[in-house]
C-alpha cells in the first residue's frame, strides 16, 4: 500500500511534462499517445489496463493459466508471468522480464511497447520514453572492474551464482561470478569438493534428490562446495570460461545415453531427425506422454521399496486412459518396463507429431517432510547461465569444447523457444490441479534444462507428481483411486490446453 502511495505521488509529480514517468507512442497511423510508466526496481513498467485503455482491445486473463492477455482487434497477446517471454499470435517475443502483478495492476515491462506494439497495431511505432529515471544509484564505472583477486563482495551480490539442474540421469551445477572459471574440481570419495579459489558462493545448501547427486553444501565459509554422490553416480566433466566467469560440471549416472544415440531409437522413435513422419491428421490433438525411468533405471525409491519407474508408468496408462476417452490420441515412450534413452523419448514425440510433451515422475528428497507436485517446464533464462555463455564460447572458440552436452543445450534453446510461453502456461494449468488435489500451496512451477524436454518440437512439461520419499505422498501414490485423481487432473489441464489454443473439434467419427 505505501508502494502505491509512492508510485501516486511520484506520477503526480511527473505526469503533467514527458518526463521519467511517461512514454510518448507514436501510433501507425499518426496520432501520438502517452501513456504513465512506472520505475520498479529500477526498471520501467506499463500498467496493461491503461495500455489498453489507451490503445483500445481488451486486457484480460488467460482462461488455462491466469496469464494477462491482452486482444487487440485480430491480435492476442499473452503475457507470461512466469518467463521474460510474451507471445503475440503465437509469435514470441523477449521483453527481457516477466510480467508482474502488483497492487491491482498487471504491470508489463516497458520494452514491449518497442517491441511488441509494431506487431500488435500492424505497423511502425515509435516510442518516445521519458527523461531518463530519476537519479539512478551511481554505477560503478563500467571500466573500473579489475578482476580482483579474493576482492570483499559486495553487499548486495550473492557472491557466485550456483545453479543446480536435475535431470533424470544427469546433474548439471553451474557457477558465474569473480573467480567461478578458476574452481577446481576433485573426487574424494562419495563427494565431489569444488573450490573456489577466489570468490564464494551465495546461498546456502540444498537437496538435489537426485541417485546422481544427493546434496549440494557450502564449506569453508563459502569457499568450497561439496556435492555429496548417490550411487547412480558415474563420472562428472567440467567446463569453465572466463568470460563470463563460469564454471559448469556435469554429473553423469550410469543411464547415460550421449544425445547423438537418437539415430538408434526403438522402431518410429529414431527416425525422426531425419526420415518422413507420419503426417499428421487433421484436427487428431495428439499427447506424447512419458513415464519417467524404466528397465535398469529405476529412479526413486519409495520408504517400502516401490519404484518410480513403476508409479510413472502406471499413471502414464491412467493419463493415456483419460486422453483417450476425452477423444485425444495418447503415445507412451514406453509401455512397459523398459530402459529408453532420454533423447529416444523427445524423438518418439517429435516422430508422432505430438502436440504435448507430459513427462511423469515422482520426486524424492532425503527430508522426507518434502511434499507436494511440481511442474517444470523449458526456460530461456533458467538455461541462460549456461546457454547463452556456452553458446558465446562455442562461436568464440570454434570447436565449442564441451562436447554434446553443450551443443545440446545451445540447441534446446532454438528448438524449444516457440514453446517457452506454451510450456509455462500449459505447467501453471497442471500446477494449480496438483496443488489443489495434494493440498500443497508451497511449491510451484519451476523452469530447468531437462535433457528429456530438450529438442522437444511441442510445447512440453515434466511434472514430479508427488514426493515418493515422503511416506505419507507414497503411500497416497499406490492407491489406484489416487492415481486416477492424479490422471483426471493431468488429464483436464490438457484438455483446458486444447480447447484454448482452439484446436479443430476432431473429425466425426
Ligand atoms: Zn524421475
């Protein structure tokens, strides 16, 4: 509320002359509008009320994710608040930040008005911003930035950034800031001990709850980071570059299945990257799902010895089920208790032109208080740290250096970007159904590189259903009247999916 008052009071100021709270937009057809801007954190925000108070069309909600959409005549612009991404007719767009609400307002970043506005009145705007912000706290000279060596941190850093990535069988860390390129990595027994001889890390421990890598722990007042193995765990790689400064290191399990395997897939599967799909058939909404895990793999393990290759297969079925009865074509990756590549199973979907991409698994942590679902999906900015400075590496250095791993992620991001505000919006519906069926309110949707979704043509989301190490989420887990709750929800969110993105009834029977 006081935010508000301060906003109030710093628009009575400025409004009246072009000034830092204002945008002057010169519309295609000549006439000029202004429009209040608001400094959040530093950055300039646009109310989307007003815009289209200003502008005309309707601002309003997304039904399937709450997303703020906005219809301008035949244009629909929906903004996602969960990815920096904002989608105008399907067409995506990076406004750099994610929208926000704040105090009765959905506030869109001020770059849209740049970027997006051409595209939504059909044609050329030009946008006049006001004088710039008020007394930006003073930056740091840009050139004045000496590496220093063991240099104090400042406050407001969080020292090196520390990204952890779980895939079902590999573990990505990734370190950014003063010194990160200079870890040195070792084994020493079940723990991998990374030191940071210049700067240290911010945050503080986790769980990665992966059979790769258990535990993430700061040592050594920051200075070192110990990961503690499972025993899926098989070796680790690393990769680092100085600038950016960043460090990344790959754990690997023994499923591993380098990404090139995709030629040698299961009959259909493999030949995707490069021999004629099946066409697709006209109004058919088809949904690939994939249970988690299979054959050798097991994945987690329930207190009693359940396994979730096991759970997410028999959900899969149930999800199938309901799919198929609401008249939705459903294709597993596996049907039975099979081993399948990570990227077999990406190309399995591609092959068969799946419109989703659902992939099933159960969570596990070492607290077993841990509870409830999380839905992740494909992320610009969670792959930045490694994708766009990895990809900066690979046109630098020529050879990449990094192997598959890396191509893999630069590639993921082409691929997968047309369904960045899809995905999430597809993980908020999925997300909000699990919520209410395990009455969790703490976790939410999450953004991550999982190598299963990487190279995905569709619009595609894992959901970790439930935690299996929690004994109570288990045991709710193994009861077949659970599941078919668990399905029904999967299986609605996808449906609200379909009907919004408006796809042709399908064809009479
Ligand atoms: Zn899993």
């Amino acid at each position: 509320m006081r935010w508000t008052a301060a906003l109030l009071a710093v628009l009575l100021l400025l409004a009246p002359a072009l000034a830092a709270g204002a945008a002057e937009i010169v519309l295609p057809d000549g006439r000029t509008v202004t429009v209040e801007v608001a400094s959040i954190d530093g950055a300039g925000w646009v109310c989307l009320d007003k815009l289209a108070k200003a502008l005309g069309g309707t601002a309003g909600r997304d039904p399937l994710s709450r997303y703020p959409v906005w219809t301008v005549g035949k244009h629909r612009v929906l903004f996602s608040t969960a990815t920096a991404m904002t989608s105008v007719d399907g067409k995506l767009l990076n406004t750099g930040k994610a929208a926000r609400e704040k105090d009765g307002c959905i506030w869109i970043p001020e770059s849209f008005l740049e970027v997006g506005l051409p595209m939504v009145l059909d044609g050329p705007v030009k946008v006049r911003s006001g004088a710039p912000s008020p007394p930006p706290t003073p930056a740091p000279p840009e050139s004045s930035h000496p590496a220093p060596p063991v240099a104090p941190l400042p406050k407001e850093e969080a020292g090196i950034a520390v990204d952890a990535t779980v895939a079902a069988d590999r573990v990505r860390i990734g370190l950014c800031g003063t010194g990160a390129s200079q870890a040195q990595v070792r084994k020493e027994g079940e723990v991998l001990v990374i030191t940071l001889p210049l700067g240290r890390v911010g945050g503080g421990d986790r769980d990665l709850g992966s059979g790769i890598a258990r535990r993430l722990e700061v040592a050594g007042e920051g200075r070192n980071l110990r990961v503690l193995l499972g025993a899926g765990f098989r070796e680790y790689s690393t990769s680092s570059q100085k600038s950016p400064d960043c460090v990344a290191i790959v754990l690997e399990g023994a499923g591993q299945v380098v990404p090139s395997d995709v030629g040698a897939a299961p009959p259909g599967a493999g030949a995707a990257a490069t021999a004629a799909r099946p066409a697709k058939v006209q109004g058919q909404f088809v949904v690939a799902i994939d249970p988690g895990h299979g054959g050798t793999d097991t994945g987690a393990l329930a207190p009693g010895g359940v396994a979730e290759k096991d759970l997410a297969l028999a959900l899969a079925k149930r999800v199938a089920a309901a799919l198929e009865k609401a008249g939705v074509r459903a294709v597993l990756t596996r049907e039975g208790d099979t081993f399948i590549p990570l990227t077999q199973r990406t190309a399995l979907a591609n092959y068969n032109r799946a419109d989703v991409l659902l992939s099933l698994h159960l969570n596990a942590s070492p607290a077993t208080s841990a509870k409830g679902a999380e839905t992740f999906f494909m992320s610009k900015e969670a792959t930045d740290l490694w994708s766009r400075q990895l990809a900066e590496k690979e046109n630098a250095a020529g050879d990449g250096g990094g192997g598959t791993d890396t191509l893999s992620l630069v590639l993921w991001n082409l691929a997968q970007t047309q369904s960045i505000v899809e995905s999430s919006a597809l993980a908020e519906a999925i997300q909000g159904r699990l919520n209410g069926l395990l009455g969790t309110k703490e976790r939410g949707i999450r953004q991550a590189p999982f190598v299963v979704l990487e190279g995905a043509e569709m619009p595609a989301v894992l959901v970790e259903v439930a935690f299996l190490s929690n004994p109570g989420e288990a045991k709710q887990l193994e009861d077949p009247a659970f599941q078919e709750q668990v399905a029904a929800a999967l299986a609605a969110s996808i449906a609200d999916f379909r009907t919004r993105n408006d796809a042709p009834p399908p064809p009479a029977p």
